[in-house]
C-alpha cells in the first residue's frame, strides 16, 4: 500500500458492508455511521459479508482513493461487534492487507537480553 502520513489513523468498520458501494457510498458511511470526515486523511476499511474482500477509502489532499482487495483462500479478520468502529495502527493495516490476524500478532524472533 502508498506509505500514509505519520499521525494517520486506521479505522475499521465494524460489521458487513455492502461492497458495490464505491467512493461516495463508503464516505456516506463514514459520515453517518461513524460520525468522521472521510476528507479528514485518515483511512477507512470495510468488509464485504464474505469476508474475503475488503475496500480502503483514504482522502490523499487532492483526491479520493479506493484500494480493493479479494483474497483468494481465507478471510480478512474483523471485530465481532457489528456497528462502530476499531482503530488500528499502520503496522496492524499491513498485517491485515496481507491476510494476516492482526490481533495476535506472532513474533519469529525473541530479542535476547544482554
């Protein structure tokens, strides 16, 4: 993904979205559903009902992009609530983009302690 500014935040939203929905569509939900600014520059996920596609809505400065991914084997993993919204960190929305769990992370290295 386009490297985000520094103080960028993530969020997701909690529950299925429909994914014909495109730019104005997603940014109505940001707006009604989770009372943010989709001008703000932070970055908006929704899940499909399958939840093997996503869609990332992200306001650049001078335009509106929209990212949309399908997995092909699994599912992106999402909060189990159904309205409202998760805030994420930037490392948390690559693990997620990459089909990763994000919520338990697991490390391959153990730092040793000097």
């Amino acid at each position: 993904m386009i490297g985000l500014p520094a103080g960028t935040r993530v969020w997701l939203a909690a529950g299925a979205t429909d994914m014909r929905r495109g730019f104005d569509g997603l940014a109505a939900i940001v707006q009604m559903k989770l009372c943010e600014d989709p001008f703000s520059g932070h970055v908006f996920v929704f899940r499909g009902r399958k939840g093997d596609r996503i869609k990332v809505l992200w306001w650049s400065g001078d335009g509106m992009c929209l990212l949309a991914k399908r997995l092909e084997q699994g599912r992106f993993v999402w909060p189990g609530a159904e309205s409202g919204a998760v805030h994420l960190t930037q490392a948390q929305l690559a693990m997620l983009l990459e089909g990763i769990d994000w919520r338990r992370p697991v490390r391959t290295h153990k730092p040793t302690q000097i």
